[in-house]
C-alpha cells in the first residue's frame, strides 16, 4: 500500500469538509478554492500515485 497515495486521498476528503463548511458559512469564494484544491489533489493523486 502507498501510504503517500492513502494520505492524499485522507486529504482530500478533509478538503471536501472544509468546502462543505464554507458553503454554509456563506464563504462561497472559499468553497470554490476547496473543491478546486480537492480535485487537483485528486487528480494528482491518481496520475502520479496509484499504480506504481
């Protein structure tokens, strides 16, 4: 198991809750950085990391 590869998702999903978090605080400028940053995150994750 990659452990670089389970932490990137790990951080992912913590990426997602802080979205998630800003939306209902309003901070939609936020929330839209967060899912950018989650799905580069993942993108990332799966080029590079999975399948080594």
């Amino acid at each position: 198991m990659n452990a670089l590869a389970v932490v990137s998702a790990a951080f992912a999903v913590f990426l997602f809750v802080v979205a998630l978090f800003a939306m209902t605080a309003g901070e939609l400028r936020g929330a839209g950085l967060a899912f950018l940053s989650a799905s580069l995150v993942i993108y990332l994750r799966e080029k590079h990391l999975v399948g080594e």
